[in-house]
C-alpha cells in the first residue's frame, strides 16, 4: 500500500490565526511576519471569544479580525462550517490555532488536513488535553516543552512538527513552568510557520520530515 504524503507548498502563504485568549502566540508569529521572517501574511484572525486581548491586539496591528459567537449555530459543526467558509474566501493556505479553546470537528479537521497546525505546552505525547503545566509539576518530570503539530481529529495527537524542551525545577509552579515554555513556544511556532511554506514539510503517516 502506497503511503500518503502531503508536502507544504512553498509560497507567499496566507494564514488564519484561530484564538480564544491573550494572543502571544499570535503576536509572535505576527511579528515574525513583520520582520520578513515568515514568507506569509496574516489574512484573518478570528476567535470564539469577543472580548479576546488577543482579538483586540490584532485590530490594533490593522489586521482582518472576526468574532464568530458559538451560540448563534445550532451544532459545533454548523459553527466550524461557516468558519470553513470564511477560510474558503480568504483563500487560506494554512490555519494557526493560538490558544484557541474549541475543540475541532472531524470536518473541519478533513477540510484543512494538513493545513492546520496548533501550539501545545507540553512534550506531547506527553500530556495533552488542559491544565498541562500543573500535571507536568504534579507528575514531577524532569523536563517538559512545546510542541507545534498539524491537527488531526484526536486530540493534541497530529503529526509533530516541532518541539522545544525545558527543564522542570524543583520549586516551580504552574505559572513559573508556563512561563519559561512560553519563551519557546514563541521561538518555535514562527519557525514552524516558516518551514511550511518554504515547502520543507513533508509529512509521511504520522512523521513530519524536515527538508
Ligand atoms: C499557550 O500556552 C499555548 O501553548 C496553548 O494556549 C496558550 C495560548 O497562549 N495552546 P497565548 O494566547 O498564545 O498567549
């Protein structure tokens, strides 16, 4: 049986930021943008919270912002919908979720395979799901991380594209340990985007290969 691969496309990319919260994921990869690092633009960011900071501080750079209120549609699929739909007219090559808080559905995933990507705080396979810093303490691992993969229907389980690991000290909290992943989360989504479109990401089963 011959195995499917999907390579990025190396492009002028478009990309959708989906969050829920602070932004500083998609601030990052926003300034990355800015300074030439990344070769795409962000056409859309839209979030399932108004009052996202997030939300308001990509009004604030001028960006294309969209509040879609889950509420307003009868079924977490009739929600994703209408976001495909949006997708599909800005033409979007790849969607980034930033702490966007929805789980996704098995359609949304289908429409975009391989074109959505997501940060996490921890190693996965390690720890996924929420409240991933506190069970990292708990557990008492010696090191935890990020982790930038491509969406698939299972949760936190798509194919790893990056990873970045710190270590775990003996008096952090949940907040210092947050803390010190978010430095390289930063790091490592811009430089994730980047890969994709320069068409370096090959992704065979569930390995992602770096040309
Ligand atoms: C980050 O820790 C990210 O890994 C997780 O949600 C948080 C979002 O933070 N998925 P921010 O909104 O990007 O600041």
């Amino acid at each position: 049986m011959s195995e499917e691969v999907f390579r990025s496309p190396k492009k002028r990319g478009r990309v959708a930021v989906l969050l829920s919260g602070r932004g500083s994921n998609f601030m990052a990869l926003h300034d990355a943008v800015l300074k030439g690092w990344v070769n795409a633009d962000i056409d859309l960011v839209l979030s399932n919270k108004e009052d996202a900071a997030g939300l308001r501080a990509a009004r604030d750079r001028g960006l294309d912002t969209l509040f879609l209120n889950p509420k307003l549609f009868p079924s977490k699929e009739d929600y994703d919908r209408e976001i495909v739909n949006e997708l599909r007219r800005k033409e979007t090559d790849l969607v980034c979720l930033a702490g966007y808080m929805k789980v996704l559905t098995p359609f949304f995933c289908r429409e975009f395979k391989n074109r959505i990507m997501n940060i996490h705080p921890a190693l996965l396979p390690s720890f996924p799901g929420l409240h991933v810093q506190q069970r990292a303490v708990d557990w008492g691992v010696r090191f935890s991380g990020a982790t930038v993969h491509f969406v698939a229907e299972e949760v936190d389980m798509g194919p790893i594209v990056l990873q970045a690991a710190v270590p775990v000290m003996q008096d952090d909290t949940e907040d210092t340990l947050a803390a010190r992943i978010l430095v390289e989360e930063h790091k490592i989504y811009p430089e994730a985007v980047r890969l994709f479109f320069e068409g370096r990401l090959e992704v065979r089963g569930r390995r992602v290969f770096i040309k």
